[in-house]
DNA sequence: GTCTATAGCTGGATAGAC
DNA sequence: GTCTATCCAGCTATAGAC
C-alpha cells in the first residue's frame, strides 16, 4: 500500500534486469491473473532467479502493483496523446477522432487494457476503485465537457445526459476489445473482424439511431 | 471434461449438501476467481469438510465446472423467459422490452453474470469460446433476426449489420453491469444510480442518435 | 546484484474409520 | 455421506555465499 508509490516513482531508474522482470510480470499477470502467476513462472521467462525478483520487489503483491501502476500510466499517457491532437474543428468532429483514437489505442496495447480490467473486476478491493478514480476521472471529466460544448452549440441533443454519451463512447469500444475474441464465433457477427470498420459504424449508429426517420 | 456432463446432468438428484456446496462455490468464483478460492474456503463457508467436498465433486475444477454450468443454465433460462414474454407487437416494441427484461435480468443474477464473465475473460481456453457458442449463439440469432424483422419492415434503417445492432443491445447493459460498482465513482455519472432510467436513456439514445437532426 | 539452498506454509487430493 | 488424519507438490519469502 503504502510502499509502492516509493518503488514506483523511480521506474525509470530501475537497473535493466528489474526492467525486463516488470515487462514479464505485466504480461504474464494481464494473461492469467494475479493468482495464477507464480513468482517462479516470472524468474523463469525473465532469465534471472527468484530471490532477484524479491531483491528488487518487497513481495509479489508489490511487483503486481508496479506492473498495475505501469499499465495505467500508459493507459493514461496514450489518453493525454488522443486529447492533444484533437484538432479545434467541431465537437463531432472531435468527438470521433477521440473516439477512433481510443478505439485504436484499445487494440494496439491489449495487455495494459487488460491489466486494468482484471483489476476493476475486483470491484472489492479499494484499489480498484481509487485506480479508476486517480486514473480515469480527469479524462472522463474532459470527454463530458465535449460533449457538452456540442450540446450547448446546438449541434447534440440536450435530452441526454452528457456523461452517457461519454460513457457509451468508452463502452462500446472497451467492451468490443473484451469480447472480441468470443464474437468471432458468434454467427452472424462478421464485423468482429474488421475493428475499423466496427469504429465508424458504431459511431454512425450512435449518432444518427438505428431507427427510421423517413 | 468428459465428466463435467455427466455430473450436472444429475443436478437435481444431489443430495442438500452437494447444493450447498455448489451453492458457495458458485459465490466464491464469482466473487473472486477460480485461483483466488481454496478449497478450505469453500469448506468452512459451506459448513462440510475438505474431503466432503471432493465425494461429492471429483476435483476442483470438476467444482469449478459445475459451478459455470449452473450459472450458464441459469443465465439461458432467463433470456428464454424473456422471449416467451414478448409480445407480438412491432419489431420496436418487442427490441425495447428485450433491452428491459435483459437488463433487468443482469441486475438481478449478478452471481450468475459475473462468473460468466471471468470465464470469458481467459479467452485463452477453448472452455470460454465453446461456452458462448452453446449457451448464446442461439439466443443471439433470434435477437439479430428480431432486428433484421424491423429492417425488412422499414422500421429501421438498412444501413446498419443487424448483428452490429444487436451486439450493441446487450454489451451496452452488460457493460453498465460491469462497470458500476466503480462508475458511482466517477464525476457526473449519476445515471449509475438508476439503473432503470439509464436502460430507457440507452435504448432511446440507440434508437434516435445523440445528434441534433434539426 | 545475483545466485543456491532452504525454511515454513498452504494448496489439492487420498485413505480409511464411522 | 461425513468425518479426521495425512501425503506431497508447489508456493512465497529469507539466509547467506559470491
């Protein structure tokens, strides 16, 4: 709890074995889970020996939140990246680039994306909570005020609550990423292979509605 | 494996022990996952010995197997319920009271939700793929239909995967499910709160698009 | 910093009495 | 069917040499 802000703060000055022990143990904990790990699997694909693992982490539950703290700064950089390059054009405009962009970022680090997953799926634990909270809640904040702007410009509707629109933004790509894997033997949903296209579609169909105006 | 089958298909001629175990190891997985819960646990909490357990289960994951079948049997029975009740009014009508009943029903197993869940999550093994194909690809093609029906009908636009559609349907409330133990956490999420008018706001956003068409 | 060796414990699973 | 007692493999973590 309280030791690993400490260790994490001085990431980058970490010797390169301790480096390349982090990188495995965030692979190996986003594929199986925390419990399903052994340190003994992390020393093995690391190439160095048990005892150096806990040399460099106080315990196994201090590697694991290292590797967690590691994956949401990344997650949380990327997040940084889509919103600076957001061009100044219109709301919607903006709002599908940051949702293309983020769609894309989901899929191009799925080991990080699934770190925090597992994580939040522990809704018990405190951690999970203050990690959403910490990591999430200013971009979250950002995204609902585009919307916003949209909604006061004229240009979305102000029936619907704002943060919806943001979280259904987020959802639908977040829960694609998940389930993608399954979808692909689902019938019928052809479109699990072709991320793009599903990007476009989706925001399409929130767009504009699934239902008929004419 | 070949057991799994032979076990549950006698599920209810186990003796009110068996069912009390299966009852707390259902919870357990759930609750924390297949690695994180001992047999010890399940032991205590169900009130019988360690060695009682493995009589009436023949290993943990033989338990565990159970366990997901339950959930899964619970789950189907659920969404079968919710096509008899449909009504035959028009393909909108009857999307609409799906999405409820739907989410509805999430909320109110979210034991049975949850355990499905995490066994989607290790998208690694064959176990979670076959799971999805048996238990939902059924129920997933008449929802698709139900929407091609609307499609053909005119009510709604053709431009859309009717799979994309549906898909949407439910990872938009599965996703809520999902998430809202740490979404009452986020700044300006209030709609967490209430869970039924987020389910009309969804299908109403869905249906008519969040942009402004005049 | 990195290793070998080992302590100390808990996990799943079994044997056999009742 | 249910228990107590037990086996042994595997785990986290530490000690101490280099």
């Amino acid at each position: 709890m309280t030791r690993a802000n400490h260790d994490s703060d001085a990431i980058c000055a970490l010797s390169p074995g301790a480096l390349s022990i982090l990188d495995v143990a965030e692979r190996l904990f986003a594929e199986k889970g925390f419990d399903a790990v052994s340190i003994n699997d992390i020393a093995q694909q690391a190439d160095v020996s048990k005892a150096n693992i806990f040399h460099h982490f106080k315990s196994k539950e201090g590697l694991y939140l290292a590797a967690l703290k590691s994956a949401c700064e990344h997650a949380a950089r990327a997040l940084d990246d889509v919103e600076q390059s957001l061009s100044s054009d219109s709301p919607q405009a903006q709002l599908q680039a940051f949702f293309t962009q983020h769609l894309q970022e989901l899929l191009a680090s799925p080991r990080s994306t699934r770190l925090i997953q597992r994580e939040l799926l522990e809704s018990g634990s405190e951690r999970g909570r203050r990690l959403a909270e910490e990591v999430f809640s200013e971009n979250f904040s950002r995204l609902v005020e585009l919307v916003r702007t949209g909604q006061v410009q004229g240009q979305f509707r102000q029936e619907f609550d704002a943060a919806l629109v943001a979280f259904l933004l987020i959802g639908t790509s977040v829960f694609f990423t998940q389930t993608s894997a399954v979808l692909q033997h689902l019938p019928g949903a052809e479109f699990a292979k072709f991320p793009d296209d599903y990007g476009s579609a989706v925001f399409q169909l929130l767009s504009h509605g699934f239902q008929n105006t004419t």
